[in-house]
C-alpha cells in the first residue's frame, strides 16, 4: 500500500470537501496535489482511503471506469 501523507497542519473539519488532485500544483486549504508526473489511478477504477495520523479509516472513495474524475 502507498499514497501520500497531508502535512501536519492540514485539517479538514467535518462536512468539509478537500479535492485531491495526482498532479503537481500550489496546496490550498481546499485543493491538495500529490506531485506525481506519473499515472496513480487504475483505468478499471479505484479507491483513496482517508485515514487519520494513527492509520483509522476515515473516508473512503471508490469509482469504476467511467468519467476522468468524481464526487464523493
């Protein structure tokens, strides 16, 4: 398993959005990038896992092979 730590300071208080984006960009309090130049998401679909600093399973997102993006 691997993916991608926000910094420390990040908190996204409940009923917020926050959207994740795999591609390099500026950090807001709103739009988080990752950085990669790199393909991230399976084409066949996917999930991101939302997890606290100690490892519990906050959220969770999960798409199929449809659309270039979604809404959860």
């Amino acid at each position: 398993m691997w993916g991608t730590e926000f910094t420390s300071d990040f908190r996204l208080a409940s009923g917020a959005s926050v959207y994740l984006h795999t591609g390099r960009g500026t950090s807001t309090s709103t739009h988080r990038y990752w950085g990669s130049g790199a393909y991230i998401w399976n084409n066949t679909g996917d999930t991101a896992y939302v997890r606290n600093s100690a490892g519990t399973l906050i959220d969770s997102c999960s798409w199929g092979s449809s659309g270039s993006y979604t809404n959860c």
